[in-house]
C-alpha cells in the first residue's frame, strides 16, 4: 500500500499506515537519524505536534525523490522536496527553505523571486545550502533551517494527512502531517508556489 492512498484507520493510528515499507518511530526517539538542527527544531515543537513526526532510516543511496519512491512504495504526490534560493535586490540578498510537492516544480522566477522582493532568484549552490544548514544535500528538509530564513510551503501540502520530507541526512525521511508542518514557526504556506510538472 503506498502512502498518499485512502487507508481505512483511527486518525490516531498512523505507524504502519500507508507507509508500508519505511520503518516508522517518533523522531524524538531517533536523533541518530536527523541532522542536528532538525533533532534541536523537533524538541523544541508543542507536545502536541511531537508523536506526529515519525523518521524512517533508508538506504542513502536512494534518498533522491524517484529512486526513493520507487524503493519505498511512496507516491510521489506525498512526497516533498525541499530547495534553498537566494533572492538578490543590490547588496541585500534573502534566503529561502521552498517546499513543494514532487509532482511540481517551483515558480523561482515568478512567485518565490516576488515573495523575496528581489530582482533575481536562483538556487544556492549545494557547498552553501549544506554549509548554512548544517544538513547533508539530498536531506535538506525546513525543520531546522536557520532562524533567519524565509519558509515556503505549497498550499497544496498543508492538507495531506501525511508528507515524506528530509530529514535532513541522506539516511532517513521524515513522515508527518501536512498540518504540522504548516505550523512550524516561521512557516509562510503560499498558493500557487508551484505548478504541476507537465
């Protein structure tokens, strides 16, 4: 069964939901498998969001979007992709963590440059986005990112009961309601962030 399918269960129920082959526990339980600034932004979430975010270790070699769905049994509808842009107006430059579902693709050029009020938009190269998050590239997720930085998210994502996304090492993915990651602080959720890929 993948995840992103209808699953007939307690709301309350979710390991061993429609994550049929990813090992899921509390992330609280399981810092060996987050970078440290995503184990340090999970503690510091409300009780009530802590049991909803589950990690599962998987095999790095598989942590790029397709490889891992298709490894994984995961839809790739339920599955997010997290990228770092660099907006530029003169001297100012501003930095962004975008989420959005891997069924889009991010309108950098258009939504995400006008969001950051900048004349030009363009992804970080992968030395800076892994050196300022302290998170290995192909992991990078937004829990955790630095406290300065814009955040992102796809309307389309806040209403998924569940959404694989790094967790911030190439060796694990985090699980956790779309909700939850609207309410992350610091967290922008904008319509029309990206399109669906043709």
């Amino acid at each position: 069964m993948r995840i992103g399918a209808d699953v007939d269960r307690p709301a309350n129920d979710r390991r061993g939901g429609p994550v049929s082959t990813l090992e899921l526990t509390t992330a609280l339980q399981r810092p060996d498998l987050l970078a440290p600034p995503v184990a340090d932004a999970i503690a510091a979430l409300p009780p009530e969001h802590l049991e909803r975010v589950l990690v599962a270790p998987i095999d790095p070699d598989l942590a790029d979007t397709a490889a891992f769905c298709a490894a994984y049994d995961v839809a790739p509808e339920a599955s997010a992709n997290c990228l770092v842009v660099m907006g530029k107006r003169g001297d100012v430059v501003t930095t962004a963590a975008v989420l959005v579902l891997a069924t889009t693709r991010a309108d950098v050029n258009g939504v995400v440059r006008h969001l950051l009020d900048a004349r030009k938009a363009s992804f970080a190269s992968t030395d800076d986005a892994t050196e300022r998050t302290g998170m290995e590239y192909g992991g990078i997720t937004p829990i955790g990112v630095p406290s300065d930085w814009r955040v992102f998210v796809d309307s389309r994502i806040v209403d998924l009961p569940e959404v694989i996304v790094g967790a911030g090492i190439r060796g694990a993915k985090i699980a956790l309601p779309g909700a939850v990651l609207a309410a992350l602080p610091g967290v922008e959720v904008i319509d029309g962030l990206a399109r669906p890929v043709a």
